[in-house]
C-alpha cells in the first residue's frame, strides 16, 4: 500500500460532498477548498470560486522551466477537469463499509467518490504534483473543476465560455473500461434532458367506491402519458431520434472488443428489455437516445387505502445521442407528451437541467499522443468508444476547440452511483502513473 497516496485521498473521500443534499453544502465547499489547497500545496496557485450554486476550483500548477526548454510561458497547457462532489450514499445499509471512510479490502478501495471521481481526479492532480516536485513538468497543468457535475450544474460551462486563455488539450478521467486492462478513450458523450411531470386529474383525491370507473384516475393518465415516449426494441419514437450522428466503423469495431452486452447487463444484475438488446448493447447505451422513467408517486402504493388519486408526478429523463440538440429534443419531448394525454388531465412539464451532446474529434494529435502513452504505461492502445454519460464539460471544450481526453479507470463492478462503490487497488498508483505519461506526451504537441 502506498501509504502518502492512500491517506492524502481518505482526506478528500472523508468530506461527505453531497452536492444534492442542501445540508452538505457547507462539505461541500470543504471538499472544494481541500482540492485548491492540493494545488497550492505542490507549488500551484489556486482558488475556489463562489457561484450562484456551488463552488469551482481554477488553479494552474506552471511547467518546470528547464524541461526540455519549455519554460511555462511557451510550454503547452492542459486543461484538468474533474469534480468533487459525489452521489448521496443511501441505502446506507447496503454499504458494508462507511461510505465516507476509505478502506481497501480484497485488491479493492472501497468508498463513495473514489472511482466518481474524488479517486480518478485525484490521479491527475497527484502525478501533476509529483512530476512537478521532481522539476520534470513538461505542461502547465490548469485546473478548472466543480462541485455540481452529479446535479447537472452548469457552472463550469459557463465559465468556459468566458475563458479566453484556453487550452491545448484537456484531460477527464471519469469514466473506465468496460474489461480490465483495456483502456478506453470516449470520442462521444451523451446528452441529458432532466423533466419533472405533474398530472392533475381533478381537484381532490375521491372516494375510489363512489368514483371508481366514471372519475379519471390520475396515476392512469400519467402511464397513458409516459407511453407515448417509451422506446420500442430500443428505438425511442423518431421525433426523439433527430439528428443522431452515428458510430464510425472504427467505433463498430471496438464494441466487438468490449465485454459482450448480455455479460454487462448480467455483472449488473439487470434484465435486457427485448431479446435484441444485448446484441444491441453498446449501440443503444452510447450512441442511441434513451429515455427513461426515474420515480414515479401518487395515490397510496404502501398503506390500504381506496382512493382515487387525481394527482401523480414523474421524473424522467432523456440521454442525446451525439448530434442531437437540447431544444429540439426537449421540445418534441414535451409536444410528444401533451399529445398523448387524454381529456380532462392536465400537465405541468418543468425541465430540470440539461446538458448538450459532445464529439470530439478522433484524429486530433492530442487524442493520438494520448493513445501513444497509454499504450507505453499500460501495454495496451486505448480502444476509441463512446460514453453512455454525460460530461456537461465535454460540448463546452469542444467548442472552444480544445481536443479533448476522456477516459478513467472505472470497471463494470465499480459500483458508480450505488452502495459499495470501489476502484481496483492497483489502478490507483497505476493511474497516477499514466497520467504522468499522458502530460509528458503532450508537451509535443
């Protein structure tokens, strides 16, 4: 066990920066301030910046001025993003360990945010340190990170767009590997489109004996609703498909190096929606939209209770494809919905939070050099996939025209967004060292 980066990362798993708990924003400013006190403490500048929402974390560690001439003002510069916040961890009694305290047992770390991303974040910032306490940091390194990627936040968007110093190439590990030892670089994430339904069917919950059969039922109206948006053998209704840009044969290929898509959905203990959707694994994860109902509430699901509901709600959201546009989408969306309704319920439809599509381009030189050092740490070329997630980040430094290196070394049994979350004990230092290879390669750019 390396002891120096084992209790450096406890402290930052050990704040609970739950970004979507209003009583945890006072961690997470903690967990921010731990970040920027990192960078100053190898030598960087760096400061947390207050926002409407929640913080961001700007900092630049300078490249050491006697490597290979690159003093920091002709040196290149990459651009770190990463963030700090975390899942909530309920159920808490599914964890057989304290969420919040970093503990390695079987080749594994176990904790909330040490594979999303407190632990992936924390191997870029560390091999930037190291690098630079050795005088052999051939970038400067920025930092532009937050405190809000798991609740949509658009903070960071916001100020790259305002950014003018930009960068030469950007690097996120947050994401992984779908087989151990096969790194994987995302050329695409997806979208998202967050929606909040409400559907009112009268003006009070009734007597279910008295009303029963002539009443419109709320929670029937919300399910006729939701149908006219559901998917079919994995294919949501066209006006939800515009736009789509789809997979290269390179991407194609590589999906035939992946583990096969009955074995995810089996390792995830979940069930496949049609017999094609294995098959289909890949292609409608990461480069087909998909819609999904997320809560739904209403009426009396748990005591005993005759009543006729005439209010139901519902969270759903929508993953875009790459090449689909958030206000088109959201739009047909909505127009799909309100469509679908019967007579007499009425709808309130609020949009939550959005984030657009990314593409980055695959035959950048920065995406290249970053194959390149990979392929020299870990012995293997990274496989070119895209993201069935979404990085709000991603769109942004695409259109500022920063290539863009999205990669991570999560596994399937990560566990991201669930109890027992864990990264493999080895990609920790291993990781850190990758990451060194990665601002090396970069330098020639």
């Amino acid at each position: 066990m390396a002891d120096a980066w084992f209790d450096e990362l406890a402290e930052l798993i050990a704040i609970p920066s739950v970004s979507a708990d209003p009583a945890r924003a006072a961690d997470v400013g903690r967990a921010a301030e731990w970040l920027a006190g990192f960078v100053r403490g190898a030598g960087g500048s760096a400061e947390v910046l207050p926002t409407e929402t929640q913080p961001l974390i700007v900092g630049e560690l300078a490249a050491n001025g006697h490597v290979r001439g690159q003093t920091p003002d002709v040196a290149k510069t990459v651009l770190v993003y990463g963030h700090v916040d975390v899942q909530p961890p309920d159920p808490l009694e599914l964890w057989d360990s304290d969420p919040f305290t970093l503990e390695e047992r079987d080749g594994w770390l176990y904790a909330r945010g040490v594979a999303d991303d407190k632990g992936q974040l924390y191997m870029l910032a560390k091999a930037a340190a190291e690098l630079h306490a050795a005088g052999e940091l051939p970038v400067n390194v920025r930092f532009a990170c937050d405190a809000e990627e798991e609740t949509g936040g658009h903070q960071i968007v916001d100020f790259l767009a305002a950014d003018e110093r930009g960068a030469d190439a950007a690097v996120i590990f947050d994401s992984g590997m779908t087989r151990r030892g096969v790194p994987e670089f995302a050329v695409a994430t997806r979208g998202l489109v967050y929606f909040h339904l409400t559907v009112r069917t009268g003006g009070r919950d009734l007597h279910s004996g008295l009303f029963g059969g002539a009443a419109l039922n709320a929670l029937y109206a919300l399910n006729e609703t939701l149908a006219a948006v559901r998917a079919e053998n994995g294919r949501l209704p066209e006006p939800l498909r515009q736009g789509i840009v789809q997979p290269t044969d390179e991407e194609r290929a590589a999906w035939a190096e992946l583990v096969p898509g009955a074995e995810m959905l089996a390792e995830a203990g979940a069930r496949p929606t049609d017999p094609e959707a294995a098959e289909e694994f890949y292609l409608r994860t990461t480069a087909e939209p998909a819609l999904d109902v997320n809560g739904i509430a209403g009426g009396s699901p748990v005591l005993q209770k005759t009543v006729l509901p005439v209010e139901a709600e519902a969270n759903l959201s929508i993953r875009l494809a790459p090449g689909q546009d958030v206000e088109t989408i959201a739009a047909a969306v909505e127009r799909l919905l309100r469509e679908a309704a019967p007579a007499g319920a009425e709808l309130e439809l609020t949009r939550l939070s959005s984030a657009a599509a990314g593409l980055v381009p695959p035959d950048a030189p920065a995406v290249q050099r970053a194959q390149e050092a990979f392929e020299r740490v870990m012995g293997r070329r990274p496989l070119l996939v895209r993201s069935g997630g979404t990085l709000p980040i991603v769109p942004a430094l695409v259109d500022k025209g920063i290539p863009t290196i999205v990669t991570g070394f999560a596994t399937p049994e990560s566990n991201i967004h669930s109890p027992n979350e864990r990264l493999l004990a080895e990609y920790l230092p291993l990781g850190i060292e990758t990451a060194k290879a990665l601002y090396k390669s970069l330098a020639s750019l």
